[in-house]
C-alpha cells in the first residue's frame, strides 16, 4: 500500500530544495534570504488555497498506485504542517547569521519563555477536539518546537550534553517515521502487523512482544541503511564531493563528453560582432572579444566595451563603459522594480484572453479581436527606434503604462465590438513598446543574465495570477467579464506612475548620448535589418520567436476550452490549467535560467525544445484531465526560459548601438504570433 507520507515529505523537501536553489548565490545575503522564503511560502500557500494542484497530484497518485485514502485526508495532511517548514527555515537562517553571543540572562529569559508556551500549548490543545485542532495546528504547532530549541539553549553544558544512542536514533529519525507505516503497520496508521508463529491472545503482553522484539531490531537496521542511503543520493544530487572524486575518479556524467560533437555544444565560442573587426589588421585591445560561453555571466560586462558605434566609426582606443548595476546607482533599482511591474502587468494582459475567451462573443468575432494584436506589434517595431532616438526613455515608460490602462479604462465599460478591437491594438502597442524598452535596458545592466531572468519571470507571474483571479472573479463571484478589466485598470496606473516617475531622468538626449549615434537616427534600425552580419542574427531571432510566441499564446489561450470541450474539464478546473501554465514559465524562468550560464544558450536550447515537444505528444494523446493538467505545466516549465535565452543571444552578438532596434524588431515580430496560431488553432477547432 501507498502511504501518504512518502509523497508528503517529498514535496516538502522539493520546496525547502527549489527555495535554496534559486539563485543560490545570493543565499549568504540575509535580505535576499528572507524574501526567497516569504516568496516561497506566499506562492506554495496560493497553490494550495487558490488552485486544484492537489486535486491533480491526487489523482495521478490515485492513478498510478491505487491509493487507499481520499482526496480529502490528503489535503488535510499536506495543508497541516505547511508553516512549520518556513519555520525551520527561518530558524536555520537565524542560527547562520545571529553568531554574537547572548547573554546568559537572556538565555534563561528565552528557556523560560519556551518553557511556559510549551506549557501553555499542551494546556490549551489538549481539551480540543480533533477537528477544532486541525484548524489550529498549523498556527500553533511551531510553540513547542521553538521552546524546546529555547529551553536546549539556555546554557552550554544543557546545549552540549547528548545521549549517543538518541544521537544514532536521531540521525535516521525521519526514516523510522517513514517506514513504520510500511514495517510496524498496515501502511494506514491503524492495522498493527503481526509477526507471530505461536498464534496467542493479540494482547501486548500476551504475544505482541514477541513481535516488537524480532521486528524493532530489522525496522531500525533498515532504518539508518535507508538514512544512509538517502544521504548519499543527497549528495550526488547537490554535487558535493564524493570518494570517487577525492581520488581523482572521473564523475558519472564523463561519458558525455565521448559523444560526437557534445564539445561543440558545450565550448566557448569565438564570434566577431562586425565586419569592421574582420577586417582589422591589429584589433585594438579594449575592442577585443574574449572566449567566452554564450550566455555566461561575464557577455554582457564583455561586449559592453566591444561595440564600434555605427558605420564606419571606431571607438577610440581608450574608450570604455561604465556597466551600471541594478542597484547603483540607486535610482536603478526602483527603474527595475517598475520594469518588473511593467512585465507583470503584461503577462496578465496576455494570459486573460485564455480565461476570458469562454466568456466572450462567438469565436467570429474574438478571432479578429486577437489578430488585432499584431497591429499594435507591428507600430511598435516601426516607431521603437525612433521613439528611443526623439522622446527618450522617459515618455517610453509613459506611453507604455498609458496605452494598458486606456485599454482597461475601455473594456471595463463593455464597448462596442469595432471599439474593443482598437482597444486592444492600443494594448498590443503597448506591449510592444515595453518589451523592446525594458529587454534593451536590463540587458545592458551588470548580470543582466540573472537580471532578465527576474524580469521575464515577472511577466510568467502575471500570466498566473490573471487566469486566476479572473476565472475566480467569473465562476465563484459570478461578475462579468469586463469586470476583470478593472482590476488591470488598477494596476496599469500604478505601472504608469511608477514606470514615469523612475525613469523621468532618461531623456532623448542622454540615450543617444549612451550609444554614441547623435546625427544617425536612422542607422542603428537599417543596420539591424539590411546590414550583414547584424541582419542575419535579428531575423533568424525574429522568426524562432514569432514560433515560440505562436506557440505560448496558443497553449496559454486554448488550453482552457480544450480542457471544458476534450477533457470534460468543470469550469474553475479547466481555467486553472492556464494557471497552471503560467505558473510553469514563471518557475522554469527562475530555476532553469541557472542552467544557461553553465551551460550555454545553444544546448539549452536544445534541451529544452525537445522535452517540451515531447510533453506536447502526452497533452495531445493522453485522454486524461489530470495527465493534461500536469503536462501543460511541465510544458510551461520548459518553454519559460526560452524567450530569455533569444534575448541574451541577441544583446551578445549585436553591437550595443543596434540593441533597442533588434531588440525591437525581434520581440514585436515575435509578439505578433500571439494572433498567428491562436487564429489557426480556432479555426482548425
């Protein structure tokens, strides 16, 4: 039988894990720390209280092992204990940072002060009932554990006195909780199993000793074998030293490199970033390219002092670029929470027409509502250079903010069908301006790999929590559709004023003072388009993402009436897989986007394109709701990262100058198979 637990611990230890795992480099800065927690605890609590993830878990659980217990005990047990996680967590980073010493009056005052909550805590729970309990243990079962932490540490002979048999039991502590489900019962925490040949009474003096005596001897062996176990996988999994390594063995992933061309993948590589360079008979050394892995940390702090400038000009033999950070100086850092602001309100414009697509006209007319989208794509790539070169930054951020919330000024009023449509032209011009915008200023910021991944992530975030609330909205409130529209009105002038106010300094003239290009306005988007090698990389970046948009906004926008016709999905289950889509690219663009460093854009890539195909044919053949819920995600997943990678290639091999021209071009190009393949796709359905 399947107990519950196994399951239980492993998605706890796979939240501690993907909480640590993201940018693990910044987990010595406290500050950084305790948001990664909070972040953490608020997303894994809205998954429980606001989506169906453990209906689904269940029912492929149910599914593949023919679990014994129901829907309902399992979520009763993974919801009881979901604080006391953070919890630990908390108390492990306060034990790391808080190495001054304390005085030993405080210490007894603590040890008291535990003393009497644990006091207070058995006092109080212990007339309750079971169901009154359980509403309160996740709330209050912290109050022991924290006073006995306190009462351990109230001195250092009481601190550092152990028993060595505890010490041992302790060691395999989890385990023997596991595993007694499976050893000492019947897997359903009520049978006991028993072990008897001389077939007495059933009476714990009567025969079951017998039982406890051969059985608690094995149970404990198999115990601390599976403790060590566990920790040697552990340590495969967290790539920390092993015997093999201290003796110089090679590692268990070695024999890839043996495959034919697996080196190609993985090797830095060389790349000229203008033919101007070709040709030079004696590079100067501050133009110089160094080798260098595509997508690696040190691209953009390279490339920034290799651009030329435009046409024939060279820069001069000392000149260099300041790489600004995202928090020096500090007015950066309030540029890039409004940006990551923006990129939300984005992703939530984008991800509504999914959820809102069952409660609109018949799909006649929102197939011309989506491809009114493009229009607004294709302004923005045509005026993005001209209006970085004329208005400058400052009037960039307004117009962005202002076009999404004159957008959701209009559709919150449930207008006219010729109406709805220009509005959302306004909103695709919009997107399109910010998107080009935002991509060109964060990737010219030090870690902009790091940086990107945040911002894109921020969009995948709106993308969730739209379908979300407006399917809540419209199933559980029974509001209309267009009152959705003001919950975007809200936010898209917040994005306004923030986006105005943090980037009012960035003018016309200190942009084109930045890129070196007063008296060429037209050059950086003619040479990005028409001029080799520049052209070459922002077409071929174009294309791949008018696919990959085609292909997100597609899924984002069907899965909902593909899962209510196909699957027979209810109403609130099928607009929380859009959820659960979104969810996946704001998750695989925080965990995956750790990859692209080490390994490159090239093979991440390759990686993850064929995965996300493969999901692809589980979605399509497998007739199963919850089979398709849980591939849409995983799709999600691995098709997060993809846009960001595109992005870091393009700013490494275009001179600085073409950024915001390429970065343009490519992502409105992009943006515009967000009405592509969702037109096709209904009109195939």
């Amino acid at each position: 039988m399947f107990y519950y637990f196994s399951p239980l611990v492993s998605f706890w230890f796979l939240v501690v894990y993907a909480t640590m795992a993201i940018r693990p480099r910044y987990n010595s800065d406290l500050q950084v720390m305790l948001a990664k927690i909070c972040m953490s605890c608020l997303i894994v609590s809205t998954i429980f209280m606001g989506t169906p993830l453990t209906r689904w878990v269940f029912g492929i659980l149910n599914t593949v092992f023919k679990i014994q217990w129901s829907y309902k005990q399992w979520y009763r047990r993974v919801t009881l204990d979901k604080l006391i996680v953070y919890v630990g967590m908390l108390t492990a980073v306060a034990y790391r940072h808080l190495k001054m010493p304390i005085h030993l009056g405080l210490r007894v005052t603590l040890a008291l002060a535990g003393f009497f909550a644990m006091t207070h805590y058995f006092y109080a729970t212990s007339g309750l009932r079971m169901a009154a309990y359980e509403k309160w243990h996740p709330y209050v079962s912290l109050l022991p554990v924290l006073g006995f932490i306190a009462m351990r540490n109230a001195s250092g002979p009481v601190r550092n006195y152990h028993s060595k048999p505890m010490a041992w039991l302790g060691r395999c502590s989890l385990e023997t909780y596991i595993l007694q489900f499976h050893i000492l019962l019947a897997a359903d925490s009520d049978g006991v199993l028993i072990e008897d040949g001389l077939f007495g009474d059933g009476s714990l003096m009567g025969d079951r000793w017998r039982t406890l005596v051969i059985i608690l001897p094995i149970f404990l062996w198999i115990s601390h074998a599976v403790a060590d176990s566990t920790g040697y996988i552990v340590k495969m999994i967290m790539h920390q030293s092993t015997e093999d390594e201290k003796l110089g063995r090679l590692p268990f992933w070695a024999w890839l490199e043996k495959i034919p061309g697996f080196s190609d993948l993985s090797a830095p590589k060389t790349r000229p970033h203008s033919r101007d360079w070709c040709n030079a008979k004696q590079p100067n050394p501050v133009l110089s390219i160094t080798e260098r892995r595509l997508g690696s940390h040190n691209d953009h702090e390279d490339e920034h002092d290799n651009f030329t400038g435009s046409g024939d000009e060279v820069a001069p033999p000392r000149a260099t670029l300041v790489v600004e950070k995202w928090n020096e100086p500090i007015g950066n850092a309030f540029r890039v929470g409004a940006v990551y602001w923006s990129l939300f309100v984005s992703g939530a414009n984008d991800a509504a027409y999914g959820a809102l697509i069952p409660y609109l006209e018949t799909y006649y007319e929102l197939s011309y509502l989506v491809v009114s989208l493009i229009f607004g794509f294709i302004v923005s790539a045509a005026v993005n250079n001209y209006l970085h070169m004329n208005i400058g930054q400052r009037w960039i951020a307004f117009m962005c903010g202002g076009c999404h919330a004159l957008t959701y000024l209009i559709l919150s009023q449930y207008p006219s069908y010729p109406v709805l449509v220009l509005a959302y032209v306004l909103a695709g011009l919009g997107n399109g301006i910010g998107l080009a915008a935002w991509n060109s200023y964060i990737g010219k910021l030090a870690r902009s790999n790091e940086l990107l991944g945040f911002m894109h992530a921020s969009y995948g975030l709106g993308g969730t929590v739209s379908p979300l609330i407006a399917t809540s909205m419209i199933t559980q409130a029974n509001l209309g559709w267009y009152d959705f529209y003001y919950v975007l009105l809200g936010m898209a002038v917040l994005e306004t004023a923030t986006l105005t106010y943090s980037f009012w300094p960035k003018t016309a003239q200190k942009y084109r003072e930045t890129v070196h290009t007063e008296g060429t306005r037209n050059e950086g988007t003619r040479a990005a388009l028409f001029v080799k090698p520049h052209a070459r990389v922002v077409w071929l970046c174009a294309f791949f993402l008018l696919g990959y948009v085609d292909t997100e906004v597609a899924l984002g926008g069907w899965v909902v009436q593909f899962m209510l016709r196909v699957r027979n999905a209810d109403p609130f289950g099928a607009g929380m897989t859009a959820v659960g889509f979104w969810l996946g690219i704001t998750i695989g663009r925080l965990v995956l986007g750790m990859m692209i460093p080490k390994i490159g854009v090239k093979l991440s890539l390759m990686i993850f394109i064929p995965i996300t195909m493969g999901l692809q044919l589980i979605f399509w053949l497998v007739p199963q709701f919850h089979v398709s819920a849980v591939a849409v995600t995983l799709q999600g997943f691995f098709l997060g990262p993809i846009f960001p990678c595109v992005i870091v290639a393009l700013t490494m091999l275009l001179p600085r100058h073409l950024h915001v021209s390429a970065i343009g071009f490519a992502a409105a190009f992009g943006g515009s198979g967000a009405a592509v393949l969702p037109f096709a796709v209904g009109a195939i359905a």
